[in-house]
C-alpha cells in the first residue's frame, strides 16, 4: 500500500533539508513538496511530502501528515 512502486532513491537523504519553518515562524495552510521538510516552529494545516518530516523540540503541530517518514529532531 504505502510506498508500492517508489525507489529508495527517490527520497532525499534526511541530512538535505529543502523546506523550513523557523522557531519564529507560525504558518496555516498546506505544504506540499518532493524534497524533505524541517519544522521548529508552529504549523496548523496539511503537510504532503515524498520525503522526511523532521519535528523540532519545540514545534508545535496541528495538521493531517503524509511523509515517507517523521522524526524528532535531535537536540542541538
């Protein structure tokens, strides 16, 4: 079901992150990209990627997600 036909290849590497929303940053509405996705501030809305969702310690989400995948930021 999920992933059916994709290539690994396909999806970027969780180091390149094209797609950021900062710490200061508060966004509602839909976001919806190829490429991998960092978000560390405040998100109300839809989120589609092919690629990475990568959550900041302090982000705040209200949203329907599809990703490859989703992951906590590590601690800086």
């Amino acid at each position: 079901m999920f992933g059916k036909g994709k290539d690994k290849a396909e999806v970027p590497p969780q180091e390149e992150v094209e797609t950021v929303i900062g710490p200061t940053t508060s966004f509602r509405g839909t976001i919806r990209c190829n490429s991998n996705i960092r978000i560390d501030g405040i998100l109300e809305g839809i989120i589609e990627t092919s690629g990475c969702l990568i959550i900041g310690n302090q982000a705040k989400i209200l949203a329907d997600i599809v990703a490859h995948n989703t992951s906590a930021a590590d601690s800086v």
